[in-house]
C-alpha cells in the first residue's frame, strides 16, 4: 500500500499589519471627504436628536479611518466637533435669552394689568 503524503511546512514570518480596507492607501481618507457624511450625526447627537445604530457605527468607523489614515485628521476632527459644539451652545443661549425676555415681558403686561383693578 502506497501514500502519498504531501510535505506541509509551516512559517512564521512577521508581516506588517493588513490596511483596513485592502483598496485604500494610506493617505487616501481625508478629514474634507468624510466630514460631510459625519456631520449630520454629530449634529443630531447635539440636539439630544434619535440616532440609529448604523448611523453611530458609520459615525464612529468614519471617525477612526480619519484618525488613522489622516496625518492631521485627529485635530481636524478636534477642531470640527469644537467649532459645531460651540455654535450649539450659543444658539441655545440665545433661545434662552429670547424666551427670558418674554417671559419679563409677559410679567410687565401682567403687572399692569393688575394695577388697573387694583
């Protein structure tokens, strides 16, 4: 009875780590190209807005391939998200201010009409 018997060799080489996605190139994602895509998402998470699952893992996939492949990505991002939230507080602010002042308003014609059956 004969085999045949193949001669397996196994070798361990160090390789360098597989790209993310095996088309891209490093320097090929951008902080300009994903920003418009990511953007909706932060906004909606600002406004305290429902955000589905896909949308956060898209958001947070995109987030990461910036950082990674992006040499200036992480503080293009920073800088992004900073901008976006300081325009939110102000706007709140000033819906707060503008809602105040009717308040006071409100208060004044109140007042005065008390004063005139008193």
């Amino acid at each position: 009875m004969s085999r045949n018997v193949t001669n397996i060799t196994h070798t361990t080489s160090l390789t360098p780590p597989v790209p993310l996605s095996p088309t891209q190139d490093k320097g090929t994602v951008t902080f300009e190209e994903k920003w418009p895509t990511m953007r909706p998402t932060v906004l909606k998470l600002l406004r305290q807005e429902c955000v589905s699952r896909s949308e956060w893992q898209d958001l947070f996939w995109a987030v990461h391939k910036v950082c990674l492949w992006d040499e200036k990505g992480p503080p293009k991002v920073q800088k992004a998200l900073q901008d976006d939230i300081l325009d939110f507080i102000s706007h709140a602010q000033a819906v707060r201010h503008t809602g105040r002042e009717r308040e006071r308003e409100s208060v004044r014609v109140y007042v005065s009409d008390v004063y005139i059956y008193l």
